[in-house]
C-alpha cells in the first residue's frame, strides 16, 4: 500500500505543475493566433497532463485527477486552441481560467447578483451532500466485509452505485472551491436522475455524467458531424459522429482502468462503449423510421427498464469483470481500510 504522506507530496507536486502550466496557457498561448498554432503551443501541457495523475497511486485520487487532468482539462485546451469551449472567451482571472479548465461542473457565465445583506450560498447543501455520498460510501464499503457471501451479480451492482456514489461525491467535493471563490454562481447538476432514462440517448446523452457529455460532444460529436454532413449528408452524418464519439470514450476509460490497474489493456471496457454506440446508432434510425412517422413507440415503463438492463448487462460483463479479475475491488477496500485507521490514529 502507497504511503498516504508520498501520495500528499505527489498531489501537491501535481497541482504547482498543474497551475504553472495553466498559467502559461492563460498568460502566454491565449496571445497567440488561434487553431494550430496555438495547439502546437499547448501540446506540452496536453502531453504532461495527460501523465501528471499517473505519480498518483491511491484509487480515489489518482482515477479522480485522470478523469479530471487527462480528460476534461485537455478536451477542454484542445476547444481553448480554436477559441471555443468554456475556456473562450478568456476569462478575467487567472483563477477563473484554471476552474473553467479543471471543474467538472459547468460555471454560467452569467452569476447571480446578491443584494446587499443576503446571501446565495449552496455551499452548506454541497457539504450536506458531500456526507451523505460519504455515509453512504462507508456503508458500502463495510457491506464489503461480508462479499463472500454476495452473488457475484450482487457484487456488480454494488460495485455499479459505489461508481456513481463516488462520483457523486467528488462532484460534490469540487463544487465547494467555486462556492468558496464565486458565491453567485450557479452550479448545473451533473446527474439528471440516471434510473429515469427512457432511452440509451437520454441516458448518455442527458442524465449520465453530464459534464463529460458536454466535452464530448465539442471537442469528438460536432466536429465529426460537420465533417460526415459534407461527405455523406446531413440525413446520416449523426451516425459516424456518434460511433466517434464512443470510441473515445472507450479509450478514456482505458486511460482510468489502466491506472486503477496498471495493466496491459484488454480492450474490454472500449469494447462496451463501441457497443452502446452501435445500441445508440441503432435506437437513433429506429426512431427515424418508425417513432418519427407514428408507426411504433414504446411506452416509457417498458422502454427505460430495457435502457437500464441494456447497460447493466453489457457493462457487467465487459467493464466491471476486468477490474475484479485484476483485484482493483480489493485495492479499493484496502485503501479504504488504510484511511480509516490512520483517522483512527490520529484521533
């Protein structure tokens, strides 16, 4: 097991690096012209956060600053190097600019103006939401105590809220610096009830993580559709745009799993993204052609539970077995443990 003070020198090593090179972007390559240019000017920074996270070894702050740095960060540099994302136009403080590029929540541009004497403040529901993801997570981590008398099924599904649950809190989490530096902003949900979707499209698209949506749908979705619409038409440019847009997702999360895993990729988990983009290829002409002309259409209490089995099966048998073959999940509780007695120690 890593030691936790390393691990704290790692992560304070990886945010001076992390706001040195964002403060080059801000100071120097925003003063270059836009497009490739000014992409050769930040390419860097893209290849050194892409591997900053990997000095992290501990699974919930290293997997969190992938998802962070490596993704969302770079997604969002790549739209800043032709003037577009939320890092365009460029903010007015240095400070601004690093939580537009690292925040996985959406800043409105637009804050709220408090009148003098009151106050606009989510931060105590953050922190509210904050422990209860936290309780909860503690809850689950102590079910994992007794996993040898779980189904395997019961396993996964567990493994399935533990996923969303940390997400969860570390939304929950990040949202306090922008409250703690912005009291008027308004922060968008990242989740829109995910067991409410109706379809693959509105889970993906709508409901599951929506931050990263937005990413993807600027930097991979729209620009493999202007593409598609003057090579094949308008009528089936959303279908490449959206297999594209997988994939990449696909290769993403290969990025996560391998540093949960720090093993050779077997491709499993890219493989479930390719398939739900042929599921979500498949639902779109199907709506085209029978739910458009009034022919056929689901009802919602038929049509959300096949969403819903359709992930829980696919990603059951291509995401979530790769990382119990390796023994990520007794990594986890490990680390869980590790925590819990060094709070222990100190109190």
């Amino acid at each position: 097991m890593v030691k936790m003070e390393g691990e704290l020198n790692n992560l304070i090593v990886l945010w001076v690096l992390t706001t040195l090179s964002l403060w080059y972007c801000y100071r120097i390559s925003a003063k270059i012209s836009k497009g490739f240019t000014r992409l050769f000017s930040i390419f860097p920074v893209l290849i050194l956060l892409l591997i900053l996270p990997f000095n992290l070894h501990t699974f919930h702050l290293g997997t969190s600053h992938v998802v962070i740095l490596s993704w969302l960060a770079n997604f969002r540099l790549l739209l800043f190097a032709f003037d577009q994302g939320p890092l365009s136009p460029l903010p007015p403080k240095l400070y601004l600019f690093i939580l537009a590029a690292c925040s996985p929540y959406k800043i409105k541009r637009n804050l709220v103006k408090i009148k003098k004497g009151e106050t606009l403040f989510q931060l105590p529901s953050l922190i509210l939401e904050a422990a209860n993801k936290a309780a909860l997570l503690v809850f689950l981590f102590y079910s994992y105590n007794f996993k040898q008398y779980f189904h395997n099924h019961v396993l996964l599904i567990l493994y399935f809220f533990h996923t969303y649950l940390n997400i969860q809190l570390l939304l929950a989490v990040a949202a306090i610096p922008a409250q703690l530096l912005l009291p008027g902003v308004e922060l968008e949900p990242q989740f829109k009830t995910p067991v409410r979707a109706t379809s693959l499209q509105d889970f993906w698209g709508h409901r599951w993580n929506r931050r990263v949506s937005d990413t993807l749908r600027s930097t991979i979705y729209d620009p493999v559709k202007t593409i598609s619409t003057r090579i094949i038409g308008r009528r089936w440019a959303s279908y490449p745009a959206v297999m594209a847009t997988f994939v990449i997702s696909g290769l993403m999360h290969e990025l996560i799993y391998y540093h949960i895993i720090r093993e050779y990729p077997t491709w499993e988990v890219t493989w479930f993204f390719v398939l739900q983009g042929l599921f979500v290829d498949l639902e779109i002409f199907l709506k085209k052609k029978l739910v458009a002309n009034g022919k056929f259409k689901l009802h919602q209490a038929i049509s959300g539970p096949l969403t819903l089995a359709n992930i829980a099966l696919t990603a059951g048998c291509l995401s979530y077995t790769q990382l119990l073959r390796n023994g990520a999940d007794e990594k986890i509780i490990n680390e869980f443990n590790v925590t819990v007695e060094i709070f222990k120690g100190s109190a």
